[in-house]
C-alpha cells in the first residue's frame, strides 16, 4: 500500500522543505523505504535541495518538470497529445546521500507560477470538466504504485498546489518552529484543511502530526510553546524528539554528496530524525 502524506503549514521559514527531505531520506535509508518526493512548491526548495542547482537548471531546461501536467490540464483539448510524461519528469536516486538509492523527485519550475491564476479560475468554472484540484493525482498515478511513500511538500497557502496535494494524501503533518508566530497558525491549517475535505466531498485527511523544527533547548520560548502545544487537546499530537536548529542542514544541499545520512545531517540531527521517522511510520502504518 503506497501512502501519500502532505506536509505542509500556512507560515513560510518553519521547515517543510527540510523535513520534507529528511522524512524521505530517513525513510529510504534507514527503513527500507521506497520514496516519492513531490515538489508542489513555486519556490522550488525541495528541487534545489535534492538535485542541487546545475541539475535542476538542465531539468527545467528540458521541461522535465510539473509545468506540463497543469498546462495540459489549462489547455486540455487543444493539444494533439499531453506533453506531461511522469517517467521522464521523474528523477530517480534523488538523494546526494551515496547509500540512500531509493528516493526518487517530481521536481517543480518557477514557471508554474504564471499558471496558478488560470487554475484558481477552473476551480469555479462551472463548465470545466477539470477540477484544479484533480489534476496531480491522475498524472502521478502510472508510478504511485512503485512506492511505499509519496511525500509532498506544499507551499505556505491552501490554494492550487496545496488542494492537488490534500486531495490525493492520507494524512499531513505540519512542522513548525517552537515560537509564538509558527505555531500560531496551526489551528487554521486543521481547519482549512478540514473545509477543503467537506468541498471536495473527501474523507478528511488524518492529523498525523506536528514536526517540531529548529529547536533550541536553551530557548525558554521553544520549551514554553512546546508545553503549550503539549497541553491543547484540539491540536495534533506533536512527533518526538525535537529536530535541532543547526548549520548542518542548511549546508546538506551539495553537488558533491555525502556518504552517509550521519554525515550530511550531523550526529544530533541523525539521532533525532532516526526516532523521529521510526515514529512516523508507526503513526502512518497503524
């Protein structure tokens, strides 16, 4: 059973794209796991931090990206056949980590970001046999099968590429720094999230989570909030241990690899991201 799990929270700067990455490395690497990364993030963070900036750059170059799926989708009917291909757009051994082999990407473009005005305007097309939101699942399903996870990084918004994520996913996770501004927010991702379901007349996806990210221990803010969220009943339970704020992730985008997940992350970020994702797949697969 192939199980696809959206990260996402409404705030920018907390960590999606890291832990969007580290899930998928950790899974592979140490649990056997076959990966899908899904980038549907205009910003392209998770494309850059797997493939590095050159290889990304010869991907776009050969429009080997989520940029055709949703012009086929805009333009359905006047095209002699779609341009979006799955197997050419995916990039396989994603991983600059040497004995991760097992994660795979479905990189994104800037150019999408043109697109997601015409989309939004299909979403209330009463005319439109497409909906915006059912664009990413049928285009990804010819390989969704060959994976135990698909995890999608969502940008910092529920619009276009955030509804093509949630309506095809199982469950989210939402990581946030311990600070009063990123978790602020979280109680309006649940209920977005939950609005969308009931449009969309969808099962709601599962709460599996909050990722605590960047964690300072000796920040008494960080501890206060985390006690806070540890005590309000209404929002998800978090994953444990803490990820550590450290300089050894923000550097682990590299052209010329690592040998190993200790290496690239650090031996605090590894043993916390170990127990973390052990935990995780137990949430996901109970």
């Amino acid at each position: 059973m192939t199980h696809v799990i959206s990260v996402l929270n409404m705030k920018g700067g907390v960590g999606k794209t890291t832990v969007t990455m580290m899930l998928g490395e950790f899974l592979a690497g140490e649990f056997g796991k076959k990966v899908l990364l899904v980038d549907m993030d205009p910003q392209i963070s998770l494309s850059i931090a797997m493939l590095g900036e050159s290889h990304w750059s010869q991907v776009n170059e050969a429009n080997a990206t989520l940029v055709p799926l949703f012009l086929d989708a805009l333009i359905e009917g006047r095209r002699s056949a779609p341009q979006f291909d799955v197997i050419k757009t995916r990039q396989q051994n994603a991983s600059n980590v040497q004995d991760v082999t097992t994660v795979d990407l479905l990189p994104s473009s800037y150019d999408v970001i043109p697109l997601q005005r015409h989309l939004a305007v299909m979403t209330v097309a009463r005319h439109s046999e497409i909906k915006a939101w059912d664009i990413l699942g049928p285009g990804i399903a010819p390989i969704i099968d060959e994976y135990d996870y698909v995890l999608i990084d969502c940008p910092p918004s529920l619009e276009v590429m955030t509804m093509n994520a949630l309506r095809i996913s199982e469950g989210f996770v939402i990581p946030t720094i311990p600070d009063v501004l990123s978790t602020y927010g979280i109680p309006l991702v649940q209920e977005q999230v939950g609005a969308f379901a009931e449009e969309v007349g969808m099962e709601h996806p599962r709460e599996l989570g909050i990722v605590i990210n960047k964690y300072r221990m000796l920040a008494s803010i960080h501890r206060s909030q985390i006690v806070r969220m540890r005590g309000d009943a209404s929002l998800p339970q978090l994953f444990e241990p803490w990820i550590p704020e450290t300089g050894r992730v923000s550097a682990s985008a590299s052209d010329e690899g690592f040998p190993s997940l200790r290496t690239k992350y650090g031996w605090d970020t590894y043993r916390a991201m170990k127990q973390l994702t052990e935990g995780f797949v137990r949430r996901v697969e109970a």
